[in-house]
C-alpha cells in the first residue's frame, strides 16, 4: 500500500459536545465518505527536548513552530509500519513531511543506533532536526480514537473526530495499550477539517447553523500546560 508522505494544508480545530458531533454528522452525511482505515486508536510518540523547548515555543502561538513525532494507526508491534513524521505550522499553513518504516527500525534510528535504511530527503531533514535541538526523546504518549471522512467531491477535503484523548509521561512505546490521563472531559469530542484551500459551503452551512468557532486546541501543548508545566514548576530547580 502506498503512503502519502508529504502534506500542505489548513487544519481548522472545534471542540463539540457529543450531541453537537451528532448532529454535524446528520447533516453531513451525504457529502462524505468514511476513510479506507475506518475508526482507529492512533498512538503518538512525541519528542522533545530535556526542559521542552518544542512544545513550549508551540504554545507561545509563534508564527512559525515545528513539532517532531512517530505515529502508528494500531497498537504497533516490532515489524508493522509506524510513521517518523516532521509537522511545521508557517502563517497557518501546515506542512508535513513523514516517513514510514517498521516500529523496530524507527527505534533503533532515534535512539540514536546506526540507521538500516538507504537515506532519502524526507530521513535527511528529520536528521538535522534532531541535530539542530540537540538531545531529543520521547517525552509523551499520546492516544485518540479517530474517525475520518472525505468529501464525495474533494478528496482532499477532510472531516476528523478525536475522542478519548489520552496521555501518559512513562511507558512511551507505541507497542503498548491506549492508557492515561484524559485530556478532555467525558463527551467532549474535537472536530477537525484538513483543506488544502476553502471549506465547502455545506460545511460552513453546518458551522454557522451549530455556532461552532475554530479553537487553537494542541493535544500535546494541552498535556504541557495542564500535566508537565504543573510539576516542574514544583522543582526546586525550576527557571522559567
């Protein structure tokens, strides 16, 4: 199966009420399609510096921040495929650029083991990343279960809902169960819509008539503030 590797888009944010998710979906439904995966538990790996230099600069709301993750659409084992994906935000826009290999083989690379693979531009870049900040490591485990759509007219127009938003600092391997504290409260669902130009107008019919605005919510940003910040600032040895 072929994998698309590089990504150039709008990623629009709303948090819901389950209620509300019902009915957007109603109202919706004729103009979209559920994706090939179906619903999925996605498993995130996030990486970081030692005082969080990523995910700091990311909540500022700079204009240009930049993240580093690997991600696996299941609970992943040594040989199935996990994505080492690099994800920059640049005046709104979105550019991703991920590559896929097996969960074992991204380990050994990041770890810091020889790498067993012939490089390609996309390895290059995440290379000088993880140069340039230095000692980076995963630093939270982060899982959702997700739903995604295409519209019928565009497929590069696409509807995502996140639910069950769950973290965790210890047992960082994508190899293990979907576990941790929530981010959200129970029935809170975020909704999200990937273009690469304008919403379709049935879509915005939708946001208008449910009086649904776009939110800055970041998962891992969310983790930072509410579950890391919290105890470092308890450390007697924290500078902000």
């Amino acid at each position: 199966m072929g994998f698309q590797t590089v990504f150039k888009r709008y990623e629009l944010k709303y948090l819901l009420t389950e209620a509300q998710k019902e009915r957007v979906l109603e109202a919706i439904l004729p103009h979209i399609k559920i994706d090939q995966y179906g619903k999925t538990t996605i498993r995130n790996l996030y990486f970081d510096t030692d005082d969080y230099r990523l995910v700091r600069r990311s909540i500022e709301k700079p204009s240009y921040k930049e993240k580093m993750r690997v991600r696996s659409y299941t609970k992943a084992t040594a040989d199935s495929t996990v994505f080492v994906e690099l994800k920059k935000k640049c005046d709104g826009v979105v550019y991703k650029r991920r590559v896929p290999m097996g969960e074992r083989q991204a380990t050994d690379w990041l770890s810091g083991a020889d790498r067993f693979f012939a490089p390609t531009q996309i390895t290059e870049e995440i290379d000088y990343f993880r140069n340039y900040y230095g000692n980076l490591h995963p630093t939270v485990f982060l899982s959702y279960d997700r739903v995604a759509y295409f519209a019928r007219e565009d497929g590069d127009f696409r509807i995502t809902f996140d639910s069950n938003i769950l973290c965790r600092e210890d047992d960082l391997s994508l190899t293990s169960e979907a576990y941790g504290a929530r981010i959200l409260p129970e029935g809170r669902v975020l909704m999200e819509l990937k273009c690469a130009g304008g919403i379709p107008l049935w879509m915005t019919e939708v946001l208008s008539r449910e009086k649904l605005y776009k939110t800055s919510f970041s998962k891992y940003g969310s983790v930072y503030q509410t579950i890391i910040f919290p105890k470092r600032k308890e450390t007697p040895f924290y500078v902000r």
